[in-house]
C-alpha cells in the first residue's frame, strides 16, 4: 500500500544530512525535472519582488526566498521531520514505535511541487514552492510533471491511497487511486464538508494505514480496515471513500 499525503508550506529549520543530491531521492528518473525546477527556483530567489510576485509571498516572507537561495547548500532532513503543520501533528511521527516507523516508510510519500515523490525517509531541505506557482522561464508544473510522475505513480505495487489536495493530485493523477472525503455529522443527521479540520483528519487517518499491520487490496479492503479501528468509513462505489465524523 502506497498513501500519498500533500506537502505543507510550512517546512522545519535546520537539518543534520548533507546538502540536497537529487540523485539520492526516490524514483532518481524524476532527477531531470527536479534538477530542472530547483535551479529555476534558485535562479529566481536572486529577484526578491519576482519571487514574491511568483510564490505568493509576502515581504514579511521574505525568509522564505532565502531558504530557496540556499537549496543546493542548505542541509536536510528526512522529509516526514521536515514538512510540518496540522496533517503532520497529527500524523505525529515522533510517537511511533520503532515498527510502526519502519511501515510508515514503506508506506508513506509526499506529492511534492519541487520533488515530485519523496518517501519519507529521503533527504530534503527547506524550500518553498507550492503546486500552483509558476516559475518564470517554465512551462506549468503541472505540464513538467505530468509525463514525469504519473508512470512513478502507476507503477506502485499494492493499492494507492490518494491524501493530496486537488493541485498536488493534478501535478500527476493515479487511476483507480483510492480517494478520501472528510464530512461532519451532525446530531440531527445533516452532513457538510469538513475544512478547517480537514488535515487533522487525514493526518490521523494516515496514521491509521501506515502502522497497521493489515495489508488490503482494494478499496473495500481498505473500507474494512477503517472499520475495524473504529472508524465510519462509508463506500458508496468506484474508488472513493467517505470519512464520516462527529461535528465539533
């Protein structure tokens, strides 16, 4: 089972590992696109206003254009320890037994704007570039990844368990991916989409798939897995799941 979670703005500072070889992350034939969008994204940290203009940012920001200036220098971390933020508490890597840790990096990877595919396990430093930024010089991300990413994608062993938000899932779409919905459940029974809490709860829910010792094959599988931990997993056909929980 491969789950797939999105990445966060938010990245952790510092880091002990050396700085970045593209060369040592996951799927090394993503290495031209990758080597291709960072030296774009360095080159472009040498403008702060363009940087600001193509990231998104703001002045008070400005540290985050620093961190893209330093990418080939800076040093890294496992990439799980480096993205931070509401799905990642949640996820909460740090309380894992050492078992748990070891399926969770069989399991876990991260969509990625710069990367494409990180496992959780692979060196990264802090950067900032988010799924929908254009990078000037560039064509989309979305056109760099697409013909890239999707055959690493389509050729994951077991069942895909798709987490990303729609503009990392559109970098490089799965088929037959098994997709999850968030809704809240009121007491008298009427439903709405969860999303201030949304993270949180597929940050849990990813923790559910990636210490389990259960293995499932397909969406019903998975359904029963969900079940089985106590969770209203619903199934209404096709790939999709609906995550029902309680309103807050």
């Amino acid at each position: 089972m491969l789950v797939l979670l999105p990445p966060s703005e938010t990245k952790a500072t510092g880091g002990d590992g050396a700085p970045l070889d593209l060369t040592a992350l996951t799927a090394p034939e993503l290495t031209p696109v990758r080597t291709e969008i960072a030296e774009a994204l360095v080159k472009l940290a040498d403008d702060v206003p363009a940087s600001r203009a193509a990231l998104g940012l703001s002045p008070k920001q400005d540290d985050e254009i620093a961190r893209n200036a330093a990418l080939w220098s800076s040093p890294t971390m496992p990439a799980l320890a480096r993205y931070t933020g509401v799905l990642y508490d949640a996820l909460d890597l740090a309380s894992m037994t050492r078992a748990e840790r070891a399926r969770a990096a069989g399991r876990l990877a991260v969509g990625s704007a710069l990367f494409g595919l990180v496992r959780a396990d692979d060196p990264i430093p802090a950067y900032r570039l988010s799924a929908g930024s254009s990078l000037p010089g560039l064509p989309t991300l979305r056109s760099l990844w697409k013909p890239a990413l999707s055959p690493v994608l389509a050729a994951a062993d077991g069942l895909v368990v798709d987490l990303r938000s729609g503009s990392y899932a559109a970098l490089a779409p799965v088929p037959g991916a098994v997709t999850v919905q968030v809704l809240s459940e009121r007491p008298d029974g009427s439903r709405s989409v969860v999303s201030h809490f949304n993270k949180a709860h597929k940050g849990r829910l990813a923790r559910r798939l990636a210490t389990s010792t259960a293995e499932p094959a397909d969406v019903l599988g998975l359904r029963r897995l969900l079940r089985r931990a106590g969770l209203h997993a619903e199934h209404d056909g096709g790939t999709a799941l609906t995550l029902v929980v309680p309103a807050d």
